[in-house]
C-alpha cells in the first residue's frame, strides 16, 4: 500500500536537487505543486515546468 518512506524521500530530494540545479526557490515550486496536485487531481509540476511559467 502506497510508497515507503524512503522512496518518498527519495522523490523529495530528488525534486529539490533538480530546483538547486535550476536555480529556483525550491519551497516556491513545493507550494505551487501542492497547489496544482489539489486543485487538478492526476496533474504534476515538474520543476522545469515551474520554471518556465514563472519566465513568462
């Protein structure tokens, strides 16, 4: 049932790593996934994604 806890930090590191990469505010691109995975069920931010909405 569902994902252990390593694999879940797993991910978690992995997406700040990808916005240290990015040079983007990892706890802005947290929010914002969070925001977007509550509002739209099934959707997913990914950190390049975020950064290129917040260029526009």
């Amino acid at each position: 049932m569902g994902r252990c806890r390593a694999e879940v930090a797993a991910i978690f590191y992995s997406l700040i790593g990808t916005c240290r990469m990015l040079k983007i505010d990892s706890r802005k691109y947290l929010r914002a996934a969070a925001e977007v995975a509550l509002s739209t069920p099934g959707a997913v931010l990914l950190p390049h994604d975020f950064q290129a909405a917040q260029a526009d």
